[in-house]
C-alpha cells in the first residue's frame, strides 16, 4: 500500500503522462494523433477533478487564465498555453510530487531510448557544427526531451544535487551532444548545470546582485532577444553572431518586421518552408509576443519574476536553477511554456500554492474581521 498512487497523483498522472509520451516521440503542434491524445486526457482530467474543491482564489485565477488561453487559441492557434495551465491546475492539489517526477522521469526514459535507438546517424564534424547556417537542425527534439529528463532527475533529487551530481549531467549532456548535434542543446545544458552549480552554493546563492539577476531572468532574456534580432543588422558582430545562431536573429527580425503586436495574438507562419521560404522561429520570446500576444506575455513575465523570487526567497535553488537555465534555452528553441517540453513549470506550482494559501487566509481574516465588527455595532446598538 505504501505504493498505491493518491487520487490527485492519478488525475494527474491520467492527464499528463499520456501527452508527455506522445510528446517524447518528436510530435509537434498540428500533428493529429498529439491533438487527440490532448483533447481526449483534458477532457478526462475535468471529467475525474469534479468532486476536487478548489479555494475562490484558485477558481478565480485559474478561470481568468483559462478564460486568457480559449482566446489565444481563437486568435492564434496556439494551444500550450491551455495544456500548461490545465497542468498546474492537476498538479496544485498534489502533495507530495517525488512519485509523480519517478515515474515520469523512467517512463520518458525508456520513451528517449527508443527514439534514440532508432534515430537516423548524425555524422559530427566540427566545421560543420560551427557554420551549418540552418542547413541541418540535427536532432533538437531529442536533446530537449533528454534535458527533460534531467529536469525531472534534479526535482526528483532537489535536496541532494551536489557537485558530483551535478558533473554527471555535465558529462552526459555532452555525450548526448555527440549523438544529437544540438548546439543550443549542449549550451543551454551546460548552462543550466553551471547555474545550479553556482546556485548551490550558499555563499553565492545569498548574494543580493546575483538574486536580482536571477529574479530578473525572464526580462533580461526578453529585451536581449528582442534587440538583437531588431539590430542584428547594424554591426559585424552581431551579423557573426547570427551566423552562428543558425540565423535565428535575421528569423526574429523577420518575424519583428511582419508581424503586429496584438494583445491575444495571432496566426504566424512557424512550420517550416512556407511558399520556398524558411518560416520557423526558434526563440521562445519572440514566438509568445507575436503569437500568444501581449496581455499572456505580460502575465507570464509577472509569474514567472513571482515564482523565482519566492523559489530565492525559500532557498530552493535547484528549482530556481532549472528556471533560469530553461530561460536561457528559451532564446534558441520555442519550449519556454511547452509543459511537456520545458519541465520547469512544475516549479510554478510551489510559488501558486503559497500564493493561493496566502490570499485564502488573508480572506478569511477579513470575513473573521467583518463579524466581529458587526457583533461589536449590534452591542453598541443595543446599549
């Protein structure tokens, strides 16, 4: 019985892990099969969380948000940013999570093993690594999914990722590397293990310039994503650095240049070759600005400050880490909120239930407030 899985871990596991699977196997946004597996696991965990009391504040934020994401997808298409938050809306009423992070971390295992088993051969060779300029993406997904598995290793063994740990998935992140030619993979898995090594560190992780620096992760990436790709043009260094982007700058200017900001979003060409030109725009920012627009991009920079400050404020740097390390892969890839791709969101859920216990009790203050006032005007009256 020590083993029997709680209710809420089931719902959350009968939504998640089936989409998490599918996701494993390269499927992108479009593809039939991920669309049905999400409709059908949705519709399943509304159906199994209807006896789940949520408090008024979860109901009313999670309904705006909800609210938010039916129009993104109206306006633009786009539907992860519903999945996400019918994902922490599963994962805000279960306990415990280490059995969830177990068996989606072996589950997806033996998933990226299969993938890898019967990948094509990537043949390396380093000029072509530095100066392929789009020509072959290599194999991305499957370096994204392997850093998703990290992910789950390190939530899994949050209290006891130490440096040797930590130079493990250093090692294996540049073994698998070799297997996937993914640069940007390779980077932003060595930034992320450096983070969390620099972030461990107690003496470091206390210093108030680097918090700041963490806190203001998400902004930082944004405005340098934003302005590279609008000037990229202006300087020989930067046209370099584009160069060895794969061309993701002169994308983003594309995107920039053809796109209006809207407030919910719109449909934009990012599938590919569209009518003999490359359309696919692999930066997270860029992508949510134009594509779910400027009231979710807004949100999402407000939670995510939020989140990483309390995770700062908490001494949970693991999972302040991961965040910071998914921000810096969001500038090469559009996973940031994917989550079944950028397993970071589930530290979302630690700053949401403090912020939903939080304005609970702060209500029912008020309404404790509330009766004794009037107790104390009736007895007045009275007398």
């Amino acid at each position: 019985m020590k083993y029997q899985l709680k209710r809420d871990e089931l719902i959350f596991l009968t939504y998640f892990l089936p989409i998490f699977f599918i996701k494993s196997f390269g499927m992108i946004r479009g593809n039939l099969m991920l669309d049905m597996v999400g409709a059908i696991c949705m519709a399943l965990f509304f159906l199994l969380s209807t006896n789940i009391k949520y408090s008024y504040p979860e109901i009313a934020w999670f309904g705006a948000v909800l609210m938010l994401c039916c129009t993104i997808i109206v306006s633009g298409g786009r539907t992860a940013p519903l999945l996400s938050t019918v994902m922490l809306m599963a994962l805000a009423k279960v306990g415990s999570k280490e059995r969830i992070y177990r068996i989606c971390l072996w589950s997806g295992i033996f998933v990226w093993l299969y993938c890898l088993y019967n990948a094509s051969d990537v043949t390396i060779d380093w000029q072509h690594i530095l100066w392929r300029e789009g020509k072959h993406n290599g194999h991305n997904v499957l370096h994204i999914n392997y850093l998703a598995l990290c992910a789950l290793y390190a939530l899994l063994h949050a209290d006891r990722m130490n440096g040797k740990r930590i130079g493990m998935l250093v090692v294996l992140n540049a073994a698998v590397f070799l297997l996937t030619d993914s640069r940007g993979g390779l980077l932003a898995g060595s930034a992320m293990w450096l983070i969390m090594y620099v972030l461990t560190k107690e003496s470091i992780s206390k210093n108030k310039i680097v918090r700041s620096i963490c806190i203001c992760t998400p902004i930082i990436c944004f405005a340098v994503s934003f302005l590279l790709s609008l000037f990229y043009r202006e300087t020989e260094s930067l046209r370099w650095l584009n160069l060895l982007l794969n061309n993701r700058l002169a994308l983003g200017l594309k995107y920039i240049t053809r796109y209006p900001i809207t407030l919910f979003g719109q449909y934009t060409e990012n599938r590919g070759y569209v009518g003999g030109e490359y359309m696919f725009l692999d930066n997270s920012y860029i992508d949510m600005l134009f594509t779910e627009g400027v009231v979710f991009t807004i949100l999402w920079i407000v939670v995510t400050t939020a989140s990483i400050r309390y995770l700062c404020n908490t001494g949970r740097m693991v999972k302040a880490a991961l965040m910071v390390g998914y921000f810096i892969y969001g500038m090469n890839e559009s996973i940031l909120i994917n989550c079944f791709t950028n397993i970071s969101i589930f530290c979302y859920s630690d700053y949401l239930s403090y912020f939903f216990e939080r304005y609970t009790d702060r209500a029912a203050r008020a309404k404790r407030r509330t009766g004794i006032w009037h107790q104390t005007k009736a007895l007045s009256n009275i007398g």
